[in-house]
C-alpha cells in the first residue's frame, strides 16, 4: 500500500463512520425527545396516562420505529465491514476478488473470505485481534438473520447457533415470539472491532514508496 493509497483508504473509512455515527445520533436523540414530549405532557396533566393515543404511540416509536432503525444500522455497520476489507483488497491485491471467489467452497463468510486472502497475500497475522473478530462473525450471523428470515430465529439456518450468540451478546435479545430485538448498544459493540480491525491493518501494512 503506497502513502496514496493509505490516505484515500483512511479518508474513505472516517467518511463512511460519520455518516453512520452521525445517523445513529441524530435518529436516537430524535426519538428520545419525542418519547419525553408524551412524558411531559401526562406530567403537566395536558393528556391522561392512560390515553390509547398515548399508548398507541409510545408503543409504535418502542416496538416498531427504534428497533427497524437499530436494525438498520447494525446492517450498516456489516457493510461498512465488508465494503472497507474489499475496497482494501481490491486497492492493494491484483485479482483480489478472484481470489476470494476461489474460496466460496468454503463455509465462512464474505468477511472471513475477504481476511483469508488478506493475511495470505499482505502477510496481516489477525489472531491478535481474534476475540473481535469473533464478535463480528456474530455481528454478520445476526445481521443475516434479520435480513434473511426477518429476525425470526426459527426460520434461519441454525436457530441453536443463533441462540447461544444471543446469550452471549448483552446488545442482542430473543422477543417472546422468537424474534431478534438488538439493543441501542448494538451498533457501538458493532462499530468498536470495526475501528480495531482497521487500526491493525493500517499498522501491519508497511506504507510503500511507488
């Protein structure tokens, strides 16, 4: 990776993470405020608590609007994933997806094809960052289980596999009826192996003079 090749990839990265952190602020506090709005007007007596209004909209902006969102942006936290390891790939390895398209035989996923062919052919050693890549193969497997059986965890692949992620991740939790609801802490635990992985790889790569 030459040094212009290192800034456009930096500036691309830091490009696509304020986009996404600024996102998950905006939306987040938005919908926080509505929600106090409600609180504050049952608290000054302008409508009753018990109003089915109330109810109804307290209800929509829990139950449909924040998780659809956090939904959204744990996706967007995938692809942010992917698209850095293959923009990467493609900058620095000729033949890059052909290579990764080689390894489709394989049970791993994109991510993990992508990783195969960078450690092989940049010589990155990523087992020092092994517990968060692990967490962002859990962040891939949940991600594809919303898109892919709308959350419902007994309509994926492997709904035990499923089941012990959930168990183990504090930002992930099972509905009554078995579906995936992802917390507001979903897209930070996302975010922060992305920021790690990144940081390794711009320190393992040496910056070359052409």
């Amino acid at each position: 990776m030459n040094l212009s090749q290192r800034k456009k990839f930096i500036g691309y990265f830091r490009k696509r993470l304020e986009s996404l952190d600024y996102c998950v602020a905006t939306f987040e506090n938005t919908i926080q405020d509505e929600k106090q709005t409600y609180v504050d007007a049952v608290n000054r007596k302008r409508i009753e608590p018990d109003d089915p209004e109330v109810s109804e909209a307290l209800f929509k902006l829990n139950y449909l609007i924040l998780p659809t969102f956090r939904n959204c942006m744990l996706l967007g936290a995938c692809t942010l994933i992917e698209d850095i390891l293959l923009r990467l790939g493609t900058d620095t390895i000729p033949h890059f997806k052909f290579q990764v398209l080689k390894l489709r035989c394989f049970r791993m996923s994109t991510v993990r094809r992508y990783l195969r062919v960078l450690e092989s052919q940049l010589t990155i050693d990523f087992t020092f960052i092994n517990n968060d890549l692990l967490l962002i193969d859990d962040i891939v497997k949940i991600r594809n289980a919303i898109t892919h059986a709308w959350g419902n965890i007994d309509n994926c692949k492997n709904p035990a596999e499923l089941r012990k992620i959930v168990s183990r991740r504090n930002w992930v939790e099972e509905t009554a009826d078995g579906y995936i609801l992802v917390s507001d802490e979903a897209y930070a635990d996302a975010i922060e192996p992305v920021l790690k992985l990144v940081k390794h790889i711009l320190d393992s790569v040496p910056v070359s003079d052409d």
